[in-house]
C-alpha cells in the first residue's frame, strides 16, 4: 500500500527517541496518523470491492457494476417489496456479473440518462 509498513513505522518509533522532545512527541502523534489513515484506507477498500451477483444487493439504489460485456456502469437495482419483485434496470441483452457496495448517491441517476441516452 505504501512505504509506510508497519516494519518501517515500529522502527521509526524506536529511533525518534533521538530527536528529543518536543520533536519525538509530535514524530509520534504522525505516526499515529498514518497508521490511522491506512486504517480507514483498508476498510474503505474492503467496503467498496466487486461483490459476484449471487444475491441481491442489501438496498435498493444505484450501484456501480460490470456488465456481461464487461464494461463498467452505472444502473439501479429495484424492490417491490408488496409483490416481492427484485431486479437490476438494465439494457437489452445486457445483466450484471458484480456490483459494489455502498449504492451510488441519487445524483447519480440524473448523470447515468445523460450517458445511456
């Protein structure tokens, strides 16, 4: 992910000992903050990749996907929650291989009609 590994920052803990105060302090708290960082790097990564279509998304919206042809789009997945319909709002000929997760924000609709139309 970067040069900053965990090998690399517990080394650099030991050595800022030699910096003296308050340079070894705030050497530290940066430290910390990259380690955070990587972190939320990590679980955004996690939360964000390509899920198989083997079940229905969690929530209805607009999802980035692959298509059979494998181009990367933007469609929306509907419920009917009275009549226990699911589907993807796909083109002809066209369905889902994976999707990733969390839905798109709705702004993203009024973008995808401009770019299918």
């Amino acid at each position: 992910m970067t040069e900053f590994t965990s090998e690399w920052i517990a080394k650099a803990r030991n050595a800022c000992i030699f910096f003296g105060e308050p340079a070894t302090t705030e050497f530290r708290k940066a430290l910390d903050e990259i380690e955070r960082l990587q972190q939320c790097i990590a679980e955004l990564e996690q939360e964000r990749r390509w899920i198989p279509v083997l079940d229905w998304p969690p929530e209805v919206g607009w999802y980035r996907v692959i298509t059979n042809n494998g181009t990367e789009q933007i469609r929306q997945y509907v419920r009917v929650p009275d009549r226990d319909i699911h589907y993807w709002d796909v083109k002809d000929g066209e369905w889902i291989m994976m999707y990733t997760n969390p839905p798109l924000p709705n702004h993203h609709r009024r973008e995808n009609e401009r770019n299918t139309r």
